[in-house]
C-alpha cells in the first residue's frame, strides 16, 4: 500500500507540474489580445503586483460586488493556498530532515516549525472544505446560477469535497504510532517501504494527489491564467509603433477569420478581423 501511495503522488506531482507548465506556455503563445475591446487603456503606473496580491489572495474584486460569494469562495481559495503552503512548508522541514539528520525536528526550530506547519495545513483543510462544501450548496439552491452551473462544476466540487473530505478524515483517525504528514512526506523523498499509512489516510492521500493533477488540466487552471489576464491583456500598452515585431504579429492577426458571431460583431459570411473591427456593427446594412 505505501508503494501505491508514494507512486501515486510521484506520477501525479509530475502530470500537475508538466501540464502546468504547458498551459503557461499555451497561454503565452496566443495572439495579442484585442486592444480595441479595452480602449481606453488605464495607463498604470508602478505597484502592479502590489496590486495583484490583495486579488488573487483575498479576491477583492468578489468582496467589492459580489459579497455573498466571497463569504463561500474566499474560503474555499484561500484554504488551498495554505494547504500548498502546508505543503511545500513539508517538503522544506522534510529536505533539511534527509541532509542535516531527523535530531533537528526535536530542537525548539524544529518543533516550532512542525506546529506552524500543522496549523497551516489544518486550518487550509478545514476552510477549503467548507467552502467547497457552501459553493456546491449555493449552485444547488440559487435560481440566478442555475442556467451557469454544469455538471462539470458540480463534479469539480464534489471532487474538491470528498478528496479533502478523506484527507482529513484520514489524519484526525489515523491509529496511534500511524506515521504523520512529516514522516510520510521524508518517506517519500526517501523511497521508504517500511512507513506504514493506514487504508484511509492512503486513500486521501491519493485522493488528493489525483485531484492536484486534474485542476490545471480543467478550466480551474485560472490560477495560471490569472498572471497573463493582468500582465498580457489588462496592462498591457506598449505602444504599437516602438516595436515591429508586435505590428508584424498584429498585421497577421487581421487576416485571421473569426469562427464566432455575437450582437456586437455581427458578422456576415466569413470576414478577417480586419474587416470585423472596420465595420460599424450598427451599421443597418449588416444586420
């Protein structure tokens, strides 16, 4: 069973950090966004990653207009955040165990940073439950999210809630001298078969691991989004006639043919947007 386990979270760490990476590179990749969409470009000045840590940690866009999702969304992404921090705060205690010896966890540093951890990845746990627990119970009961809610979303959550759910149980359950998060993670780094985890804790842990694999695979890979949504489309104004690359990039992405049509486009046949941004979309005879 500690094999499967260790093989598990081995194969799936590598799938989260392999598809990650190639989403980046994806989202890297794409054409220049359409500046004509965001006219007039705010211009902002210094402080902008000041600027995205308030949003990405504490969703303060959702605070601001959308309060009673922030009460179960806030909860629910920040819990993961301390949960990851739980994680690598592990991966670090359970490095320096492997290179300078397991004595050092004793001493007042080690054992002090073992609570910090515990206490992370237990509240991460707690809050991260909850509110994928509240999120899956408010699509299930808001008329207004109804029409938005797929079942994809739905088995995103559930996913989220019986994965940690298991987690948790696991760990609160486990029989006394069971290994804890430390020595199974210095178990792992070290390949060590005789770490006995007991069927739930296992079964959470792959559970998890799983899960970790599938989200930046799904559209919950915003997380990676997030950087290029404000870096590459939000700020971005370089302007356009100090660099030739990006006109000779922009004149190409003129001849390309939109495959959609909305209100605002009103496209007829097959247009480049070339022609699409040229129109007037009121314009009587295109409708």
């Amino acid at each position: 069973m500690t094999i499967l386990v260790y093989a598990v979270i081995a194969i799936c760490a590598l799938v989260f950090a392999c598809a990650t990476i190639e989403r980046a590179v994806k989202y890297a990749r794409h054409p220049i966004h359409l500046r004509w969409e965001l006219y007039p470009v705010p211009h902002e000045g210094a402080g902008r990653v000041a600027a995205m840590v308030p949003e990405i940690l504490f969703l303060e866009g959702l605070w601001a207009f959308n309060r009673r999702l922030w009460l179960r969304s806030f909860p629910f992404h920040f819990g993961l955040y301390l949960i990851a921090s739980a994680g690598v705060g592990l991966l670090v205690m359970a490095g320096v165990a492997r290179l300078a010896g397991l004595d050092w966890l004793g001493a007042p540093v080690g054992q002090a940073a073992a609570w910090i951890v515990a206490a992370t990845g237990s509240l991460g746990l707690v809050l991260a439950l909850f509110g994928a627990v509240a999120l899956l119970h408010r699509r299930a009961t808001e008329p207004a999210l109804r029409a938005y809610t797929t079942a994809g979303d739905v088995f995103n959550l559930v996913f989220f809630a019986a994965a940690l759910g298991t987690l948790g149980a696991g760990y609160v359950t486990r029989p006394e001298g069971s290994p804890g998060a430390l020595s199974i993670v210095i178990g792992l780094l070290s390949w060590d078969h005789s770490v006995r985890v007991p069927a739930l804790l296992a079964a959470g842990l792959m559970s998890t691991a799983a899960l970790v694999a599938y989200v930046p695979l799904t559209h919950m890979s915003h997380f990676i989004g997030k950087y290029f949504t404000y870096h590459a489309v939000r700020w971005d104004d370089a302007p356009l006639g100090r660099d030739p690359k990006m006109s000779a990039a922009l004149a190409e992405y003129l001849t390309y043919r939109p495959t959609w049509a909305a209100a605002h486009i009103r496209a007829k046949g097959s247009p480049t947007w070339g022609e699409v941004v040229t129109t007037n979309p009121t314009d009587e005879g295109r409708r």
